[in-house]
C-alpha cells in the first residue's frame, strides 16, 4: 500500500483454502511430498490477515503479537512464531520489526476446509509483501512462486492456495515444469467445463479429528502400500491433469472419487489405523451415486482426512444438484449445515 514505509505500515491478504482432488499424503524433510497432488482453489472460503509492523532494534527471534478475530491467541502466536523464526536465516528482516498478526476466516474450524492452507498462505503473502517493502520490487511470478513455497514450510497444502483455480503441487515422473518445492497453477489450459465449478460442503461432523494430518502422513512411512500409493498419486496427477484440459467429466469423476476413498482407506489400513469416515459419510456417498445414475447428473465426491463431504459439480447443473442436496443430503448434515463454495480465483491484497 501507498502508505506504508520501511518504518512502519500495515499490509493485508486475503487467501482461501483449497480442496485436494489428488491427495497429498506422507512427507519428508522440511515439508516435502511423497507425491505430488492437485488442488481445486476454493472462492468463499478464506482468511484475512493483516500484518502490522513497527521498526526496533534487530533482536534475534521475531517479536510477535497473535490475534484471531481481534483476540489474543497464545496457541497460534507460538506456532507461527516458531514459523517465522525458522525464516529468519533467509528473511533477516523479520527480526527488525514489532509485528501484529490479526487474522480471521469466512468459515468455521472443523467445516471439512484447511483452515491451515488458507492461514499460512495468506501469512507467506504478507511476509512477500514486505519483503517488498524493504527490499524493492519484485516480479510477479517470482513473487507468488516464492510465496508458495514460504506457504509450504507453514503447512503443505498452503502452497497450492498462493494460486487461483487448479494447482500442482509435487515433481511429476514423466512431466516436466512441477517442483516439490512449490505449487505451480493450471492456467488457460484448463477446459471451460472445469472453469465453472462448485464444492458444496456437507458437515456431517465438526467435532475436531481425533488424529491430526500431521500424524497421519508419519504413519505414510511404514505404511505398506506406501510405495504403491506414491506410484498412483503419480499417475493420477498427471491423468487429471489432462482431464481438465479435455473436459472429460466421467474420468474426472472416477479419478476425484477414487482418490478420496483411497485416502481413507490408507488411513483405516496403517499402523495404528484409525477410521475418520461416519454412516453419514458412507449414506452420502451413496446417495450422490444413486442420484448420477439416476439422474445422469455429473456430481462427484471427495473428502478431506474427516467425515466431510464435498460434493463437485459443473455450473450447468446446479440446480438438479442444489435440490437434490436439500431434499435428500441436508438431513445427514451435523444440525443440518452446508457450505456453499465454488472455483475461485486465488488471494487477493485489500486496502486498509
């Protein structure tokens, strides 16, 4: 913004969430995949962050103050103050600054969106911008490239939510130009069918996880379909992606569906295993099966690690399939809550 100084100033980005069609699960080293994923950018579905930074003595950790919704978070303020320290090797400045973070989000926690993909993409955005600021410009696509992968480190899936539309994340085996370091985005490629695209969200829970993705993907390493699993992510990412540029609606569908179930089946099959999906999970699933037999609708399915169900769709028939969500799948939702989100087109600066 025009007002802010090296000195002083405050900078605001609001970033979404995301949704995996090709899931990402298992890592290694500093926040590397095991195998490469691909992503559908969320529009509703977002947080807004603003960074307030003061000049003061360089000192050797960030000095850092955490608001959520206007209120002090102590949780949040260490966590993503140890994130920010781990910066400071390469983004020194950090530490010359008093910074307030106050972030806020559009959906609720446990609603079946990473809440943490949104959080952490709009933070390496903020921190991008005043890198800006005190360094000078800096091209643009170098600008979102290195945001995605400051987002990375903070939390994997926050790379692909830097970028609008459909994102890559993960080096692909046999097609070039996709880096583990980073998301890369599916630009004018993508067929018109998929530019117009709907995730309607059913909270069939939003009690918090009994196992977190942190601890889900460590279970990825002694797994013992791991190395099959990297082998068909691979497979998938690079199939969907050519879906999208052909329009092919029914291969879409049995490749978005198939990654979900096996998501959850890797879950239910490691050591501990451990089960996310409830009846209602399973009711729905049905039930959106049924009705594209049934109907000869294109409605797909996938999930994220827990009991929520994002039914997918093109434009063209959202009302066959808005009907059939309120006559038929409403009732399986935790006190009856949905969520209405579509394909967005990546973050945004606002204007204080």
């Amino acid at each position: 913004m025009s007002s802010n100084t090296a000195e002083k100033g405050t900078i605001t980005w609001q970033s979404p969430s995301n949704i995996a069609l090709v899931k990402y699960w298992g890592k290694h080293g500093n926040q590397l995949p095991r195998n490469p994923s691909l992503s559908m950018t969320l529009k509703e579905s977002s947080t807004t962050t603003t960074l307030s930074y003061k000049k003061r003595l360089p000192g050797r950790e960030v000095a850092l103050q955490f608001l959520f919704d206007g209120t002090p978070n102590r949780i949040f303020e260490k966590r993503i103050a140890a994130y920010l320290n781990s910066l400071l090797a390469d983004y020194p400045f950090l530490a010359a600054y008093n910074l307030t973070l106050d972030s806020s989000n559009t959906f609720p926690h446990s609603s079946g969106i990473a809440s943490s993909a949104a959080a952490f993409s709009a933070l390496a955005l903020c921190v991008m911008s005043l890198k800006q600021i005190v360094a000078g410009e800096q091209e643009e696509s170098s600008f979102f490239r290195e945001a995605s992968q400051l987002a990375r480190l903070g939390s994997g899936s926050a790379c692909r939510s830097v970028y609008g539309g459909y994102s890559v994340w993960g080096s692909l085996s046999n097609v070039s130009g996709y880096s583990d370091e980073y998301a890369v985005p599916l630009l004018s490629e993508v067929h018109p069918v998929f530019q117009s695209f709907y995730d309607t969200i059913l909270i069939v829970s939003a009690e918090k996880k009994k196992v977190g993705s942190s601890a889900g993907h460590a279970l990825m390493e002694r797994h013992p379909f791991a190395l099959s699993r990297f082998r068909q992510a691979n497979e998938h990412t690079a199939e969907l992606i050519e879906v999208l540029k052909s329009g092919d609606l029914k291969r879409y569908i049995e490749v978005v569906e198939n990654e979900a179930l096996t998501l959850h089946g890797l879950m239910m099959s490691s050591t501990p295993g451990f089960i996310l999906i409830r009846k209602e999970t399973i009711e729905i699933i049905e039930k959106i099966r049924e009705f594209r037999k049934t109907e000869n609708i294109p409605v797909a399915f996938t999930l994220d690690a827990g009991p929520n169900v994002h039914v997918l769709y093109p434009a063209a028939h959202r009302a066959g399939v808005m009907k059939f969500i309120k006559e038929e799948l409403e009732e399986l939702c935790d006190e009856r809550r949905w969520i209405d989100d579509s394909l967005g087109t990546g973050p945004k600066q606002l204007k204080g």
